[in-house]
C-alpha cells in the first residue's frame, strides 16, 4: 500500500527534505541557503513562508502530486522537555516554536513548515524525537549546585532511530535492549539506553560530555570562571568557545576531521595529540554510561559522521570493547528517521503523542 511521507528538516544554511513512499526513499533535495539569502529574515522565524515556498517551488519542478501525501513530517525544534515519540503539531507547539520560547534554532522551522503545507491537504503534521526527549532518572538531573539541573538536551531523533535498527537487526524489540549509543558529529552524545528509554546522556548542546569538532565539552570549572570574570572575553565569546568555536575548532582551526586526518597522516603530530585527547575523552564518557546500566549491556553502538572516520572507531574499540561488543551505524539519516515516525502512527504501531 503506498503512503507518501513528506518530511523536512531545516538547518541554519540548508532545507533538506525528501519524499518516501513507506520507507523507500522517491527522491530528496538538499536547498542551499547563502548569507545573503538569509540576510533581510531579522529572525529564524521570520524564514517560514521562504523556506516554504523553496520547498513548494521544487516539488512543482518534479511534478510531484501533493494530493498523494499522507503525512507531513518536520524536524522537531527546541521544545519544552517531553517523552520520546511522534509527536501532532498543535497550537501549543506552533506558539512555543514562534516565540522562541525554548531557544532560537533552524529546527524550529520544521514543525512550522510542516503544519503550513499540510493544513490545505487536510492531512497531519508530525514532528518526531526532538533534541528535548527527557527520559532522565531523576537521580540525573542533580548536577552539585541546587540552583542548576542537569537537562536532557542530545541526538535524540538519530539516537533512537539507531537503536530500534540494531534491535531490529539483532531480531529483538528495542524495549528488551540495553545499549550505549554514542552519536559523534559536530556534537557528540553518549547515551544509556534502558529498554527503551534514554535514562541518563550529556547534555550535548551545553557543555557537558566530551570534546568535539566544535564544542568545548565539559572543562575544569574554576578556570573557566576565572575567564569568565577576567574581562578579557564578552558572554558571547565565552559562549562560542563552549559551542560553535571550541574543540578540535578552537586547537586546530578547523572542525573538518577529515581534514585533520589528512594532517596527522602527514605527520602532524600536535594535531593527533588533540585528535587523540577527543577519542580518550569519548572513551571516557562510554565507561561513565557503562557504571548507568551497571555493566548490563547489550552493545555499545557508534553513529553520526564520525564513525565513518577508521581511527576514531578502532580507537574507541581498544578502549571501550571490553565492556560490550561494538557496533558501528556510520552516519544519520534523520529524513528516514522521520519517515519512520510518521509511519508508525500512520500504521497504527505507536499512537501520535499531544504536546
């Protein structure tokens, strides 16, 4: 039976979305967005209606028949904290995302985009595992300062589609499985999957967890406030130090690993040194997550563009296989991912969620 899926993921200098017919793939694009193009929108928000119309524009040059669709899925934003799941775009989505109430991010767009081209069809709008999935222990939001609480902020759309492809491949149901998924990208989480549910993961957007191509991670507290009150840094360079400008950015000048594999392979022998001290750093974060599941692990799974990178991953196995056997997902397919959600509400295998 044939059920088109259009889903949409927007990011801050690109629009990826693609049409798939059950799971398979019809087509995709990937829109291209310069600094130009996007410097009349004052906000994120302001971008809807071209965003919108860019994505309309193409699917008339592919003569693809809207009528067809069945669902609308966007990437989901920063959202309040709620469960894994697919989610109906409501109003109080659609005011949260607007208003910017949680945090100013392209992903915003997805939910708001979606809502917009399906409303005319007469068809749902989903969004699915936005970055504010919280499934903590309660145990985990005590971070050492009362007035501080850890938040569960991380890969969850890739996390979990992962995870519930290795059950599957392993003939299992994710709900049965404990796993260390750990996603590495631009930013890296590791999270400590039981039976089904996310129960404790660094906060990857905030400086929590290990170093990464563009993020500090966590770093020794008392330096960090002495840099803070030095009056030598504004917030915002502070900020960017911890995300967007810091890790293997901030030493190297550059977040392309694979650029700075191509260094070390020339011998640049600094640039491993920092290469180097992130995989000990992911490492270390594995054996931390290990300790959550008390040693009862089905697999530790490597994904995200990262696990495309030999060194990294064989690093990581001579450090990590001894406490479970390592698997590697290279990449994320996050349109699949949100196909995949539409799809399980489509087919009544998991109920759409209200926000």
């Amino acid at each position: 039976m044939d059920r088109y899926i259009l889903v949409i993921n927007p990011g801050s200098t690109s629009t990826k979305f693609a049409v798939y017919n059950n799971e398979v793939q019809i087509f995709e694009e990937k829109l291209s967005h310069d600094i130009d193009e996007l410097a009349p929108f004052k906000t994120i928000i302001d971008q809807i209606d071209y965003r919108r119309d860019l994505i309309l524009n193409k699917l008339k040059e592919r003569n693809f028949d809207l009528s067809k669709l069945v669902a609308i899925c966007g990437r989901g934003g920063m959202l309040k904290a709620i469960p894994s799941g697919t989610y109906l775009v409501n109003d109080a989505m659609i005011n949260d995302l607007k208003t910017q109430k949680y945090g100013a991010h392209a992903s915003n767009l997805g939910a708001l985009i979606a809502k917009q081209i399906a409303e005319p069809l007469n068809i749902p709008s989903f969004i699915v595992d936005p970055v504010s999935v919280d499934e903590y222990k309660d145990i985990a939001r005590i971070s050492g300062m009362p007035m501080i609480e850890r938040v569960s902020i991380f890969h969850a759309l890739n996390q979990k589609a992962i995870a519930r492809m290795v059950a599957k491949d392993n003939n299992k149901k994710y709900e049965e499985m404990n796993l260390i998924v750990v996603h590495m990208g631009g930013g890296i989480s590791v999270g400590a999957h039981y039976k089904g549910r996310v129960i404790d993961v660094n906060s990857a957007l905030d400086g929590d967890g290990p170093m990464t191509p563009e993020r500090s991670g966590s770093v020794p507290i008392g330096p960090l406030t002495k840099l803070c009150f030095s009056n030598k840094y504004t917030y915002e360079e502070i900020r960017s130090l911890n995300y967007g400008r810091g890790g293997l950015s901030a030493y190297l000048k550059t977040n392309d690993a694979r650029i700075i594999a191509k260094r070390i392979a020339e011998g640049d022998t600094y640039a491993k040194s920092i290469f180097d001290a992130m995989i000990y750093q992911i490492a270390k974060e594995i054996g931390a997550y290990a300790t959550v599941l008390k040693g009862d692990i089905d697999f530790i799974v490597l994904t995200g563009g990262l696990a495309y990178q030999n060194y990294i991953v064989n690093e990581l196995k001579a450090s990590c296989q001894w406490i479970s056997k390592i698997l590697v997902y290279p990449g994320e397919d996050e349109l699949l991912a949100l196909a995949q959600g539409a799809l399980r509400v489509i087919t009544s295998k998991e109920t759409a969620k209200n926000y």
